[in-house]
C-alpha cells in the first residue's frame, strides 16, 4: 500500500457565512466520509483541523513571520493520510470530501516511502 496526503484547502471567510445548522450538517458529513475511509481500510490518520494562525520562516535571513502566510484565497484548512494502491484510487476517494462541497478543493500528494 501507498500512503497519500489529502490536504484540503477552502476560503477562510467560508466559516463566518454559515449558520450553527450548517455547520453540524458539515461536520457529519466530515465524520461519515472518515468512518468510510477508515471502515474501507483506507484511513492512515486524520489529522486535527488546523487553526487559522501561525507562523512562517522564510529564507536564509530565517526571518520569523505571523500566519497565516500570505494573503490567499484558499487556505489549508486540515489534512489526513490515506493508504491505497493507487495516486487513481486515492483520487476517487478524495471525490467523497465534503470541502468539496463547500467550494473548496483537495490536494493529493504521495508519501515518500522511507523503507
């Protein structure tokens, strides 16, 4: 099995326009999409959602900087580790995130094998 980084990204100004409902409507769409993952043998980890703040160095000067980065559309939002025999079949079970709905999109980047 390969193992590959979904990173999901979406604009931050996303969460201040839906309601409380909408919310937990996501949230359970989030948790059902792991419970399939994980069910299928899918899910390696599921990582924590990331807050909106943090910091950045950059370059050789190592120049400490506040997050969140840069002023960017879409952010990365939270990530999780699959584990499939394919970069095709990782894509087909990204297809199932709810960002998506949410206009959001998914990043899909193999793990390097380290063994």
């Amino acid at each position: 099995m390969n193992k590959y980084m979904l990173l999901f990204r979406i604009d931050p100004g996303y969460f201040k326009t839906v309601s409380p409902e909408q919310m937990q409507q996501t949230l359970n769409k989030w948790m059902d999409w792991k419970n399939r993952l994980e069910q299928e043998g899918h899910l390696d980890q599921f990582g924590d959602r990331l807050q909106h703040s943090g910091k950045v160095i950059c370059g050789k000067t190592k120049e400490i900087t506040d997050g969140p980065f840069i002023e960017v559309k879409d952010a990365v939002q939270g990530y999780l580790v699959l584990q499939t025999e394919t970069l095709e079949q990782a894509s087909e079970l990204a297809l199932g995130c709810p960002v998506l709905d949410q206009g959001g999109s998914v990043e899909i980047r193999p793990l390097i094998k380290t063994d």
